[in-house]
C-alpha cells in the first residue's frame, strides 16, 4: 500500500530527526523514498533561485545513507510561490502513496507544533499522510531537535467512528496489522452523548477485532468520551502508543477537501507520529 513514499524536506533543524525515522519505513512497505524541497520563490526569494544546484546537491547527500539502508532514493527540487500546492503536486506526477512530513517548520519555538508549509499540506492532501512527530532538545532551543518515530508499529491506536468515511483509514490499519505488534480500536462519544443507536458501530468494532486477530495482531478496543481529539491524544500517550492511525474526515465532514476537526487537532497535540489518511 505504501510503496514510494515523498519526503518533504526544508532545511530546518528537523531535517535530520526526519531523514533517521526514514528507513523504519521499510516495515511500512515502503520501497522508493523521494526526497523533495520546495524553493519558495518571491521578491524576499529570489537569491535561492540562483542556489538550485546546491539543493539538488543537498539533497543527494541526504540520499546517500538512505540508500545504504537498502531503500531507492529520487530527489526533486521544485520551485513555486505556494510550497504545500507544490508537495502534492509532486505527489501526484511521481505517484506517491505516502506523504511524510515533520511536525514542525523552521520556527522551532516551544509551543508551535506545525509549521505554515506542514499544515497546507495537512488541509489539502489526498494522499496518506504521516506526521513525523519532531521534539526540541531542550527547551526553547532552535539548533537541535530529536524524532519520536522509534517503531512506530509497535502499539497502532487506530481512533475510528465507524463511519463509511474512515474505511480507507481502516483498510490502511489492515494492512500495517500484520507487521504491528499491538493494534487498538479507539471511539469517542462526544459530550452530552448516548450509547444509544451506536449497535452498528459496536458491531463494527468488534469485526475490525477479528480480522485484526486473524491477521495476527493483538487487537483490542475501548470507547471514550469527551472531545475526540483530546481523548485520543490522552489515551495514545497513557497506553504509550507508537502511532496514531486516523481517517481524514468523519461522519459530519462537508463534501470538501477540508479536513476534519479531529485530524487536525491531532497533528498538533498528539505528541507522537500520526498516520492521517483521506
């Protein structure tokens, strides 16, 4: 499912953190990573368009390990004035079926968790996305910072509303069930909520149980209540969840490329990498 990969890069201090998650993916399935930088261009811009060399050059020493580790590396540097649009648009031309992308952008302060670049991307993608979830140091530092990617499959909360619209979210959990050690089933009841007429998704949560068992993965589930995205966030960090695994949209998303508020508030509370897929 998750074959070729893009990687987006920027220079920023999350650069290397990113690129040592990068051959855990071979667990994924992942077999072609491209590795890409958007040069933004504009007044403020313009000298890093005479530089393009240096990023191709950059970019190719990125590789380099990458492909020691056994993966197929590309590169690509593009130019545009809208960076995220440029992403997906690579994403599309080269085929990707992953998007990897850090939680922070070049401002490392202590407190922004998505950069302005990441959280485009986050909004308008149509492709699986995975959030590398990238840490600071020490505190307020901007120079150095550290990846929270270690075995991702180990213990996969797959935060779910049973709804038609987190089948492609369940089918990508299917398919990552095999390698993963641990999968759990999450579903909030909003506030004020009631159990009542939920008989369906209860029995789809108890089926996703079985087929995450025949493919031999301990499965379980649990329902929460209370406001999804912090649910979520605070179970996954109590249970010590390697990876959250969350559809795009839920039941009350508009026919739209937006993304639903749960995803969203997760890629910036969740502390941990995050798997969103449309």
């Amino acid at each position: 499912m998750f074959e070729k990969a893009l990687v987006a890069l920027d220079l920023s201090p999350a650069e290397q953190p990113i690129l040592a998650c990068l051959p855990a993916l071979r667990q994924w399935g992942v077999r072609h990573l491209l590795l890409t930088h958007v040069i933004e261009f504009g007044y403020t811009h313009s000298g890093a368009l005479a530089h393009r060399q240096d990023y191709v050059d950059w970019l190719e020493k990125c590789a380099e390990p990458l492909r020691a580790a056994g993966l197929n590396v590309e590169v690509e540097v593009r130019t545009s004035g809208v960076p995220a649009d440029e992403i997906l648009a690579v994403a599309a031309q080269r085929d990707a079926s992953l998007i990897v992308i850090g939680s922070r952008g070049q401002n490392l302060l202590s407190k922004l968790f998505l950069g302005s670049v990441a959280r485009d991307v986050i909004r308008k993608t149509t492709v699986p996305l995975l959030l590398e979830w990238i840490e600071p140091s020490a505190a307020a530092t901007q120079v150095r910072c550290e990846a929270v990617c270690t075995d991702t499959l180990r213990h996969i909360l797959f935060a779910t509303d049973f709804s038609q619209h987190a089948a492609a979210a369940e089918k990508a959990v299917l398919e990552l069930a095999p390698r993963a050690q641990q999968v759990e089933c999450v579903h909030v009841l909003a506030p004020g909520g009631t159990t009542s007429g939920t008989s369906a998704q209860a029995a789809a949560q108890v089926d996703m149980a079985k087929q995450l068992e025949a493919l031999g993965s301990k499965a379980t589930s649990r329902l929460l209540h209370g406001k999804a995205s912090n649910e979520i966030a605070r179970y996954a960090q109590a249970r010590d969840a390697s990876l959250i695994v969350v559809g795009k949209h839920g039941q009350n998303w508009a026919a739209s490329r937006l993304i639903g508020s749960t995803a969203a508030s997760l890629c910036e509370i969740a502390g941990r990498p995050v798997l969103m897929v449309p």
